[in-house]
C-alpha cells in the first residue's frame, strides 16, 4: 500500500469542498456590492458568512474527538484530518470575508479573528511538518525503529562498562563517568532543539567538564592511547574504547535527532489546542455580544 | 582506631584494600586525598562520631542517602551513600574497633533511561495549558465585561488599569469622532437602549431632536417611507467609519427610476452627464395681475439654449458696467468692481450675501435730490414717501426762500427722480399722468433670487481657487459669466457641465457624492422626531400599507 497524503485523500475530494465552500462565500461576498452600504458583518450576507464560519470551526473541533473515537464509523480519521486541514483553510477566508478585513482595532471580535489567525497558521506548520517530517524521521533511523538503536546504546555502554572494570583506575573514571553523565532528553526546549548537556569527569582537569557530543571524552581517549603504548593491554582496552565511544556518539546522534523530530511534530500543538479552546470561548462571546448589543 | 576501605572491581588486588589509622580521613581528587571515587570532583570527609557511627561532610558537593541529597549526615553501621556513581556501605571490620566502607561501582543506567524523551510528558501537558485560556479567556472576554455592563465588576468606580478589560472591549470597532463624546464613547446603552434588541431610531432622536425627515412626509406618501430607520443607512463601529453614508446607491435606490407616487421627481443616478439630469434653475416669476401676497411665484425650469431662462427680479443692472475698470472703479485706484466687492462669502460657510440697496448700492448711488442740500436722500423702497419727503423739503425751502416756487420744484424733481436718472436707472418704473402726484408713478417690485439651485448645496469658499476668500473675480468668473453679461435678466448659473469638469463620477472625481450637493436632511422637511414617533407603531403602519 503507498503512502498517500492527507491533502491527497480520496483524490482530494475535500479540495473540492474547499473550493466550493469558498467559492460560494466569494459570491455571497461579493453580493453585497450592489447594497449601498459598505460590505460588514451585519448585512445578511455578513451573518450568513458568519454562520458558515461558526459551523465550521465547531465543526473542526469534533477532530479531536473523532480521532479518539476508535470505534466510530463515521468517516475515517484520515479523512477527518483531510477535511479538517481543507476547511480549516476555507474558515480564514470566509472569516475574513465575514468581517470584510475591518480588524483594525482590538476588541473581543477581532481577537476572535486573530486567534482563529494563530490556531490555522499553527495547524499550516503541523500540515508541513506532518508532510515532510516522518520521511526524514525514517531517513534518520535508517528504516528501523528507535528501539532497535536504544538497545544498540545499551549493548554500546553495557560493553564500555565491562570494559571499564579492567581500565586503569585514571580514564576508567573518565569512562565511567562520560556513561553516567550522558543526558539525551530533558525538558522541551533540551528535546525541540536537542540540547546535549552531557558531562565527564577529566581525571587531567580534576574536575567534572562538558561532553556535548561525546566530544570530550572522545578526545581524552585519542590523547591517552599514544601516553599508553607501553602497556599493551591498556592500550588495546583505551582502542577498544575509543572505537565504541565513536559509535556510541553516532548513536546518541540518531537518537537526539528523533527526539527532536518528534517534538517537533509535537510542539505546534501547544499552539494549535489550547488557542483553539480559547478561540470556542471567543467565538461564543462574539455571537453574544454581537446580538446582546444587536 | 582504624577504617579499612574495600573496592570491588580491582583488577589488581593490592588496590582492594585500603587500611587507614586515624580519626578520620577524605576522600577526593586532590593529591593528599584517598581517590577511591574516581571521577569525583570535590571532597568528602568522613569523622568517626561514635564507636558504630560516622560523620560524612562534603565539601563542594552532596551525597545520597535513600535518594535525598546531604552536604553533612551522621550514619551507622549497616547504612550506605551514594557519592557520584558509587555506593559506599559502612560495615563492621574485622576487629570490633574497625570500622569497614565498602565502595561499590553502580550500575550505569542506560542515558536513554534517566531523561525524559516524551515530548508531550516532559513539563506542564496540552491540557493544562488549554484549561488555563478558556478560564483566562472566559473571564478577561465575557466575565469582567459583562458584569462591567451591569455596573458590578468590582473594580466599578475604581481606576483601574487600563489592561483590566472592560465592556469597551465588547465594542465592535471605533466611533464616529462625532459620536466620541461624553456620555456616548463609553456608554453602550446610550445607543443599545435594549439588548438583544437593534438600536431604536429614538436613540438617535434623543440627541437629534432637531432633524427633518428627507421629505415632507403626508398621509399619502408616508407608506414609501415606512419602516426606515436610522441604521438603515447610519452604520457605526465600522473601519473606516460609515457613519455618513455617501454611496449614491442609497439615493439611486429610490431615484434611480420614476417615482409612481412621486412623478415629478426627476430620475437620477450617479453624478454624470448621463447619469444626472439637467440643471433647473429656481426663479421668482412676477405676476403684476395677481394678488400681493401670490405676486412672486418661485418656479423650477431648465436653462437651455434653445429656451434661456429669464430673470425676473425687475431690477435693472448691468454687471459688465460695473466690473468695467474704464467705467467704474472702487477706489479710483485704476481697478474695477471684484465680485466680492458686492457679493461677500462667508469664510466658513461659503453662504453669498444678500445684495441690498443700502449695504451694497447707495454708496454710489445715493438718492439725493436737492444739489443744495446733498446730504439729504430720498427714502427707499416706497413712491409715496419719496414724494412726502421731496414735497416737505422743498415746502420748507419755500417759506426760507420766497423766490423759491415749492410745486413747480416738487413736481419737476419728481418727474426726474422716476423717469429719467433717480428711481429708473435701476428700477422699472410705471407712470400713470392721469393719477395724482403721490400715485403717478409705480416702481416694479424687486425680488432677486438668493438661491437658484435650492436643492444643492455649494461651498463658495471651497471652491475658490485660493484659500478663504479671494479678492480676484477670476475664480467667480470662470462659473459665473458676470463681466459678459448686460442685462440683470441674464441667468449667470452654471450648467451641470461646469460641475462635471471636476466632479464626475464616470472619472472618478473629487465627491462625486449624492450628498456632496444634496443634503439627505433638508431644513424643510418633517421633523422626524415626530414622524418616527408615529413609525413606531408599526402594527398601526402596516394596516395602512395593507389597505
């Protein structure tokens, strides 16, 4: 089965919807030239836009439901997301049709707008990264799951930890502790923008230094293999080391690089959801007021 | 007094076992320290406290004792530390006086184990965050404005500031600057009189109480303009403002096509020269025959070339003489008459003035009468006074001067005053020489149209070329053909052409309006604050449209 995009869906079948929601609200729009009054929210065409609007974005919200809706049959969710990406598209147009762009001043009702601006724009880089992100996510993990290269760690660092019992009591330490302080994830900003506060202890500095990327532990084993070629053994442990050192670092690579793809896939929905709320608040006040004060 | 120090995991035996004989001893990175603990980079030093128990302090760093962190803790025996990544237990030795610590390697967790990966787990979720607008949205958007709207927000007559919302904010954009005022910019219901119900026209009224409805309204046309209300065409909250609507499709919308019930209303659309008709020039029609008071007759006709309008005033006055510098001049300074010499413009209201004998005419042509006594003037505006005044003048001259012969003098100058140089210059003047003296002559009356185009309004000071009101003629005259004209019945009015140089809609000119020359509410017309007042019964109205 191909992978087939949800704005693709069905043979973008909610691509004719959009057209024709906003085509409609174009010509309902565009009717009210003939009115001597100037185009606005309180003509009959003005409320019927707004209506549509209003449907729509209530509407939009149910995708939240739906898609936690397992055993609903009312559509599938693929083409749930499909409408919702389309027509959530159209309510910025027919919103502003509605309005005919009078959002100069700041009020509850232009507010309503801008953060109806905000949820669509977020959802337009979920789209984006939605579309372009899992490709390059599978690219990353080279078409295995995260799991497979977790465990590569695991067995990498289960391996640096027998290694290090035979270790020379200086750089053992050093190993020890580039395993123990090794961080991957963290709060969101360390996730989004894969911050590496990894640490080690340099038996040279006598203190506990920076290992963003495994950098410095790779370079204290680099100088330590030349200082150590009297003792063989040694030497071939510090090798040994430095070569799953290196591969650690290309794993632990991979694996802050699907971290951050997946906040990124995440994060916009910090935006999307929670202005979405408070654009069903605002949307609710609006019509009050709108009629409360008629 | 002695500890002994046991490391597991030596590859070389001789390092398993530490022994130390002293009170106490530390361990760390520095050179004098045990380095027991690689990797750790400050210092711990451990004191006997008692024959089962030791005093560990750090110094630059902590420890671990059942997962909560220590910089100083007294422990016993059978308790353990954990110190970077060591576990150190504090066991009895061999002899009953030693004290044993075991120091252990932990376990390295794998990195992918001890920090958060989950995107949406790590910090404050989704929902929180979204629970905490709708409650922030739902009191700063409808909570606090609506109970502003009831006067109970509780920071009523308090000052608060400004980013504390207020009903204002449920505004649906900016007033009209004649609307922002005290006791309408922030008050709603000076306007919204009843919620969930629009804005009745005597919300309007209450403050425009001196406003004329756009026609007289009568029984039989009253139907045609039932059920207008105000917001039909004043909309406020809009960007940009609307309150003053000048879109000529709500006035083509009832004269766009011939009024059955009103046929004489000529069809207009937009201001064009297809568009718009002709000019009709107002003008007062003398009717000697009638009575006094139908006399004058205003009536409305076009000006055209094939049928020229005629003045009626019965004045006589040739504009060209007076605006001749070789045949009139001011100030004898070698310049004509200016048209604004006579004819002044109101700075702000472009309004002409009233042209009138003594303001504008007798300065030059005073009415003596006797060359002896040049101060003296005949009374204007009436024949019989006239005559009294010549006659009791030259009466008493008589008993001054017994040569002088009173009648022969009175009717003489009498003769001269209205037939040949006084009255008639600018009069026309009747004489009848069977009447007696004080009823011989009749002067025509005199009534000068002040508006020929009554049903425009026209700006003349906005339209001078020159900013308030120029001296030169030359901008009246290029509407005005004044210094070519002879006769006062000439009509001097410009045509629709004239206006459609520079206003015209077809091209898109400057206010090319309806109501840059109509006026929507006329002075004349019925006050609205009374004819609305009928319209709001409206189930009494729609009997009548019904019938």
């Amino acid at each position: 089965m191909t992978h087939q995009s949800i704005l693709a869906w069905n043979r973008y079948h909610y691509l004719g919807w959009f057209a024709g929601v906003v085509g409609a609200s174009i010509a309902i729009f565009v009717s009210q030239f003939d009115s001597p009054l100037p185009p606005n929210g309180g003509t009959w065409q003005g409320y019927t836009l707004g209506t549509i609007g209003a449907v729509l974005i209530v509407w939009l919200t149910l995708l939240g439901i739906r898609k936690r809706s397992y055993r609903s049959r009312l559509g599938t969710v693929e083409g749930w997301t499909s409408a919702h990406v389309y027509l959530g598209t159209a309510v910025l147009i027919i919103s502003l049709l509605h309005c005919a762009a009078q959002l100069a001043s700041l009020n509850v009702h232009t507010m309503t707008f801008w953060l109806m601006l905000i949820v669509v724009c977020s959802g337009f880089y979920g789209l984006y990264v939605y579309l372009h992100v899992p490709e390059s996510m599978s690219e990353n993990l080279g078409g295995k799951y995260l799991a497979h290269w977790m465990s590569e760690l695991v067995d990498v660092d289960r391996k640096l930890a027998e290694l290090a019992v035979s270790a020379q009591a200086g750089w053992r330490a050093e190993i020890l502790s580039a395993l123990d302080g090794t961080s991957i994830g963290g709060d969101r900003r360390t996730q989004l923008f894969r911050r590496d506060h990894s640490t080690m202890y340099s038996a040279e500095a006598g203190k506990v230094i920076s290992n963003r990327d495994q950098a410095a532990i790779i370079n204290t084993l680099s100088r330590r293999i030349p200082q150590a070629h009297t003792d063989e053994q040694q030497s071939a442990l510090l090798n040994k080391a430095f070569s799953l050192f290196g591969n650690r670092q290309l794993l632990l690579r991979r694996i802050r690089k699907d971290m951050q793809y997946k906040a990124v896939l995440k994060v916009w929905l910090y935006l999307h959801i929670p202005f979405t709320v408070s654009l069903l608040v605002a949307l609710f006040v609006h019509i009050f007021v709108i009629f409360f004060y008629w | 007094m002695r500890f002994l120090i046991k490391k597991t995991g030596q590859t070389d035996p001789s390092d398993a076992l530490i022994e130390i004989e002293a009170q106490s001893f530390a361990i760390g990175p520095k050179s004098e320290h045990l380095d027991v603990c690689p990797g750790l980079d400050f210092d711990l030093t451990i004191r006997r406290a008692g024959s089962d128990r030791l005093k560990i302090k750090s110094k630059g760093g902590g420890f671990f004792v059942a997962g909560r962190a220590f910089k100083s803790r007294v422990l016993d025996i059978g308790d353990a530390f954990q110190v970077g990544f060591y576990t150190l237990h504090i066991t009895r030795g061999t002899l009953p006086s030693d004290l044993c610590i075991e120091v252990t390697q932990n376990e390295i967790t794998p990195a992918c184990e001890r920090s958060a990966m989950n995107f949406t787990q790590a910090g404050l979720r989704i929902r929180f965050w979204s629970y905490l607008l709708f409650f922030l949205m739902l009191l700063g958007t409808f909570l606090l404005p609506f109970l502003d709207t009831l006067d109970a927000a509780p920071y009523s007559g308090l000052a608060v500031p400004s980013l504390v919302p207020t009903a204002s904010s449920w505004s649906a954009g900016p007033l009209h600057s004649a609307h922002v005022t005290a006791g309408i910019d922030n008050n709603c219901t000076a306007c919204h009189s009843e919620v969930f119900d629009v804005i009745p026209d005597t919300a309007c009224l209450a403050c425009h109480d001196q406003l004329n409805e756009h026609a007289v309204i009568t029984a039989a046309n009253k139907t045609h303009f039932a059920g207008m209300a105000c917001t039909d065409c004043h909309i406020e909250h809009m960007e940009p403002s609307h309150l003053v609507n000048n879109n000529p499709k709500v006035c083509v919308d009832c004269h766009g096509a011939l009024l059955s019930w009103a046929p004489d209303m000529p069809v207009a659309g937009r201001f064009s020269a297809l568009d718009h008709p002709e000019f009709k020039v107002s003008l007062w029609q003398y009717r000697p025959e009638a009575e006094n008071n139908a006399m004058w007759q205003l009536v409305k006709r076009l000006d055209a070339p094939d049928q020229p309008a005629v003045e009626q005033s019965n004045l006589k006055f040739p504009h060209d003489t007076h605006m001749d510098a070789s045949k009139m001049q001011a100030d004898n300074n070698g310049s004509g008459l200016a048209c604004v010499d006579c004819h002044q413009i109101g700075a702000v209201d472009g309004e002409v003035s009233v042209i009138s004998m003594e303001k504008n005419c007798q300065s030059c042509h005073a009415l003596t009468y006797d060359l002896d006594d040049p101060e003296r003037v005949l009374p204007h505006g009436s024949e019989r006074q006239a005559i009294a005044e010549m006659e009791s003048h030259f009466y008493r001259k008589a008993r001054e001067l017994s040569f002088f012969d009173a009648r022969e003098r009175l009717y003489s100058e009498a003769a001269h005053q209205f037939s040949d140089s006084g009255c008639v210059t600018c009069h026309w003047v009747e004489e009848n020489p069977a009447m007696p003296l004080q009823e011989r002559w009749r002067v025509a009356p005199v009534r000068i149209s002040q508006d020929w185009y009554p049903a425009a309004s026209f700006n003349h000071a906005a339209h001078m070329n020159t900013p308030g009101i120029s001296s030169e003629s030359s901008s009246c005259l290029s509407c005005h053909g004044a210094d070519k004209s002879h006769d006062a019945r000439d009509i001097l009015m410009p045509k629709k052409e004239t206006c459609l140089g520079c206003h015209n809609s077809e091209r898109g000119g400057s206010a090319d309006a309806c109501i840059s020359c109509h006026v929507f509410h006329p002075a004349k017309g019925s006050p609205s604050l009374e004819v609305r007042g009928h319209w709001l019964e409206r189930a009494e109205l729609d009997v009548d449209v019904a019938q």
